[in-house]
C-alpha cells in the first residue's frame, strides 16, 4: 500500500505538472498567430545609415557631439515559430514484451539579434514533454508510469558573415520526441565552441571545435563523446603547410567500456611551378580501448609515429634528362616509422623501421616501357638484433594498342622483371619473374538509351626465386558487365564482377569475389517515384598451409564472407488521388555498421539496425500535420515490430 500511495503521489505531481505548464502551452500554441523563426536569413548590411544615436546622424546645431562606439546593446523584435504534438508509440519484440507511450510535446523557437544582424545572431527554443509509459512483460505482468521532462537549445553566433565567426550550441533533446528509438528512450546533452580565422588575403584558414556529447538511457546508463579539433593551413608562394590535432574520449557506464583517439599531423607540401612535386608528412596517432569489468577487463593500446615524404620530378623542355619521344619519370620516397603496442597482460611490443627508395620509369616507345627501382630498409623490432635489407628491380613491359575484331576490343600486355636483393637474416636472393595479362570487353547498344558493357580478363604469371624450392605460379580470371540506362524519367545502373585467383606455391592459396550493384530512379507519374541502391558482396579466401611438425598439408579458410548495403524507396506525393496525403515505404538493409561512438562519431545511431522495413503516412492541412508510421526492424540481433502516430500543430 505503502509502495501505491508513492506512486500515485508521483502520478499526482506529473499531472499536475501537465495541468499547470503544459496544458497552458498548449492551448497558447493554438491560439498563437504563426510567424518564422528565421535569424539564419538575416544578411550584414542595412539599407540606411545607422549612426551611433541610431537616429539620421544630423546633430543639431548647439547639441552635443555624437560620442560612443556606435554599438547598440540591445535586442531587435523577437521572432517565434513553434508547434504542439500528440504521439502515440507501440512496441512489440519477438521475445513477447511490449510497450505503449503516449506523449504530448510543445516547443516554441525564438529568433533575435544584437544591433544588426551581422553583429550577434542569438536562437533559443523551449520545448516541454509529458509521458505515460505501459509495458508488459512476456508472462503478463504490467508496468505503468507517467514523467515529464524539458527540452532546450540555444545557439549564438558572433559576426557569423566575417573572416572571423565564432558559434556557441547547447542543445538538450529527447528521443522520445523524434519516436526512432526502440526500447530504450535517452536524453541527448550537445555542447559545441568553434572560432575561425582567415586573414584578409589568401588563402590561410585557421579553426579550434570543440564538442561534447552526452547520451543518457532511461536506466541510467550514459554514453559520453568529447572531441578537441584544431585546424590550420597556411599557404604562401610554392609551399603549403597544414595543421591538424584532434583528441577524441568516449566513456560508457553501463559496460565501463572507454576509449581514447588522439592524432596529430603536420603535412608540407612544395610544388614549384616546374614538374617536381614534393609532399612530406608527419603523423602521430595514439589510441587506447577499454573494456568488461573485474577478471575480464581488456586493455589494449597502441600508437604509431611517422615521417615520410614522396618526391616526384618529370623533365621538362630545356630540363636535364628531357627527352621528347621518351619521356621520363623519376620518384623517390622516404618513410620513417616508429610503432608500439600494448595490453594490461604486460605483454608489449615495438617496431622502429626506416625505407628509403628511388624509382625511374621511361617509356622508351608508346609499346614499350621500363621501369627501375633502388631501396633500403632498417628493421628493429622489440627483442630481436636490427635486420637490414636492401633490394633492387627492374622490369619491362609491352603494352601494344588495342586490337578490334569485329566488335571486340583485346587488348593484350606482357612484362618481365628481375629482382635481387640481400638482407642481415636470408642472405642473397635472386628472383626472375614473368607476367601476361589480356582481355576483352565489347558495348551492346540497346536502343537509344541503353547500353550494355561486357569485360573479360585473364593474367598467368610466374616467380621463381633463389632460395624457394618451387616455382610460384599464379592465375587469375575476371568477368564483369555493367548496363546503364535512362529516359525521360528515369535512370539506371547494374554491374555484375567476378573474379577468382589461384596461387601454386610452397603454400597453394585461392580467393573469390563476387559484387553486384544496383541503382534505379524513375518517375513513374507526374505524383510518385522510386529509386532503390543496392550492394552485395561475398568474398572467400582459402590456404593450403604444411604443418611443420607432421608435414602433412592443412587448409585454412574463413568460408565465404557476406556483406549486404541497399535501400529502397517509392514515395507518392498524392495517395489515392487526395491532395497533400503522402506516402513512403523506406527498405534498408545494412549488415555492417562502420559509424562508432567509441571511434569518435557524434552522429552514430545507439542502436544498431540492420534491417528495416518502413511504410509511412503523411498528411498536412494548412499548419495541421499528421503521420502514421508502420515499421519493422531488426535492431541488435533481435526484431522490433512498432507503429507511430503523431498529429501536430504549428503556429
């Protein structure tokens, strides 16, 4: 009984929170007459003078001198849009719960500025959420509750036309309010600085962002993100230089999971207006994750230092090395890397590597070309003595114009190389090594606006190598056609590839990959339309390993791995032929999510939805709107049945 009067107590107090603020609201916001909330448009500038009086700048004779700053610390009219809401959300999961909410939500937006629009653009918004939530459980069992929460944002921009802006973002939302959430309802907390600067003239550009996110569940559980951006670039005369430093932190409690993303990068770049282009880059990345609690809490962290920078030269007319019929191509690069790694086991590693390399490439007719290359390499690894290498190669190769038979275009090359290179561990090694690669392909025109593109390819190539037993011998084979079409409403796109390799070595190997892609968009009358893209993808890769101790041969393999990306849509701008009445049905298939908080993504769903099935219904009647959403989904592993109905009002 105790436990009851508590929670009516509760209900009371929710209710008459609704009674007092958001039942007057309400009723206001229907009342109110609409006008737009739209500071964003306002432009520098102002038609008349704007003295500092504010007045038409004469001063009378005998009056005194006008004196100040010309600043005006006052607000112009305030401007106002909002709107009121009344939801209704059901939920249904394939383990048999389900829930019911009912919400009513009013948000109003204000719009103003200090003095002149360019000066300070202030906007602030309001809104107020009521609640009452029902679950039930698989064996029957009822919960129920009611709750109230506040919403806000506020964002002031300061000279937001200028080379120099600065913006300040608050925001506090609820999921709730946007109805994409299953299961569990959060409050979301932004927070964001940034100030830019870009001098009167060129093209510099310096920036610092800051962001700070909060996701807060209904259980408790919140999901932190903080980000720190720094940006500069600075370009003079021949040479460009760019800045970047970021540190990204990520902290979940419910899991205890963490992680920590640091990176700094300095890039140089000197490109004088003959052929030599030299670009130099300096990187510094240090990660760290975190996660489980107790016996099972994994730590694992790393980071890798480097310095590298590519050269390339080509001669030109009056250069050293020119030659009109056969031009050369000279490039040459360094690279220095620095990169360690370690877990809370205590295990640690580190890898310091230096490579130096210089390449020619001259193509001594428009068949024939030969390449050359020369570099060094220093290995020191964390208890191992420092190894170095140092290789040479060279290679030519045939690349004859393509030939036609009939409507075939074949196209044919060949190339040999010759490789030696000695090393601190193997010694001398010497390779010889051929390759031959030809192909087809041919167009189908299929009508005025269609056409088919078919290609066929097939490489053999052969290593042989001083201190390998066996010779190395590699095929490959790809086909591939692609059609691609439009009209006068439409447009299409399909493209089908395959190919496979096989390699026959001391340890045999093969891999396969298949990918189909689809893309259409029509118009199918002057009303309704739909466009879908899709994406399949299944690779394999297979290895054929002698076990060192029983010398018998073991095949290693993954099976085949599959990946779906695709959405489908069809909208129809007036159902059944009623005005203003709208209707959506969305498909999105995902299965994998590449978007992570825990990588530094601010916009990265908490939930992760691989497939979903959505059909909506939109109606509109003058500043009257209303939506029905019917939608199935498979979200983290489990299915979620859900329907949506809103009515909203703006003003």
């Amino acid at each position: 009984m105790q436990g009851r009067r508590l929670h009516r107590s509760g209900a009371g107090r929710v209710r008459a929170f609704v009674r007092r603020f958001i039942a007057p609201a309400t009723a206001a916001a229907m009342l109110l007459r609409a006008a737009g909330a739209g500071a964003a448009s306002y432009l520098p500038g102002t038609p008349e003078a704007d003295p500092p009086t504010g007045a038409t700048g004469r001063v009378e004779e005998g009056s005194a001198p006008i004196t100040g700053n010309g600043i005006q610390w006052r607000l112009a009219p305030l401007r106002h849009a909002g709107s009121v809401s009344l939801d209704g959300r059901w939920l249904r999961l394939e383990d048999g719960r389900s829930a019911t909410q009912s919400l009513i939500f009013n948000d109003i937006d204000f719009a103003t500025y200090v003095w002149q629009p360019w000066f300070i653009q202030l906007r602030a918004g309001l809104g107020t959420l009521g609640a009452r939530d029902r679950s039930a459980d698989a064996d029957g069992s009822v919960q129920t509750s009611t709750s109230a929460a506040l919403t806000g944002r506020f964002t002031m921009a300061v000279f937001p036309t200028s080379r120099f802006p600065f913006e300040l973002r608050n925001e506090v939302s609820d999921s709730r309010v946007r109805g994409d959430s299953y299961g569990t309802d959060y409050r979301t907390h932004r927070f964001s600085l940034s100030q830019a600067y870009r001098p009167p003239t060129g093209n510099d550009s310096y920036s610092l962002q800051f962001e700070r996110s909060r996701l807060q569940a209904s259980n408790g559980a919140e999901d932190t993100l903080s980000s720190l951006r720094a940006t500069a670039l600075r370009q003079f005369s021949e040479h460009s230089f760019d800045l970047t430093g970021q540190l990204t932190v990520n902290e979940r409690s419910d899991t205890d999971d963490s992680s920590r993303l640091a990176l700094l990068s300095a890039r140089h770049t000197f490109h004088p207006a003959s052929a030599l282009h030299v670009d130099t880059l300096a990187t510094w990345n240090d990660v760290e994750f975190r996660s489980g609690t107790g016996d099972q809490r994994i730590v694992s962290a790393s980071d890798i230092r480097q310095l590298s920078s590519f050269a390339t030269w080509r001669p030109r007319e009056g250069d050293w090395l020119y030659s009109a019929s056969s031009p050369l191509y000279l490039s040459g690069s360094m690279r220095v890397v620095d990169a360690g790694s370690e877990s809370d086991s205590g295990d640690e590693a580190r890898l310091r590597a230096l490579n130096a390399s210089l390449g020619a490439s001259q193509e001594l007719t428009r068949e024939w070309r030969l390449n050359g290359s020369l570099s060094g390499t220093l290995l020191q690894s964390q208890g191992r003595d420092r190894s170095a290498t140092a290789t040479g190669n060279g290679s030519l190769t045939y690349t004859p114009q393509g030939l036609s038979f009939g409507d075939w275009r074949y196209t044919p090359s060949l190339g040999a190389g010759i490789g030696a290179s000695r090393s601190s561990e193997a010694g001398l090694r010497h390779s010889l090594s051929g390759q031959a690669t030809h192909g087809a392909s041919r167009s189908y025109a299929l009508g005025a606006n269609d056409s088919v593109t078919v290609n066929v390819t097939q490489s053999l190539s052969a290593l042989r190598e001083s201190q390998a037993t066996a010779l190395t011998r590699a095929l490959a084979h790809s086909a591939g056609v692609w059609w691609q079409g439009s009209g006068a409403a439409s447009q299409s796109h399909a493209g089908l590839s395959f190919s496979d390799s096989r390699t026959w070595a001391q340890e045999d190997g093969s891999f396969q990959l298949i990918n189909l892609q689809l893309s259409q968009r029509s118009q199918l009358t002057r009303q309704s339309s739909w466009s879908g893209n899709l994406t399949l993808q299944a690779s394999r890769s297979e290895r054929s390993l002698i076990d060192a101790v029983t010398g018998l041969e073991q095949q290693s393999g993954t099976g085949w791995q599959r990946m779906a990306i695709g959405s489908l849509s069809y909208e129809n701008q007036r159902l059944w032929g009623v005005p203003r009445l709208r209707y959506t049905a969305l498909l999105a298939v995902n299965s994998q999510q590449l978007e992570s908080r825990a990588l530094g993504d601010f916009d990265a769903p908490r939930e992760r939805i691989t497939e979903s099935l959505e059909n909506r219904l939109d109606y509109s009647i003058g500043r009257l709107e209303a939506r029905l959403t019917a939608r199935l989904a498979r979200v983290d592993g489990r299915s979620v049945a859900s329907i949506f109905a809103r009515v909203q009002r703006h003003y």
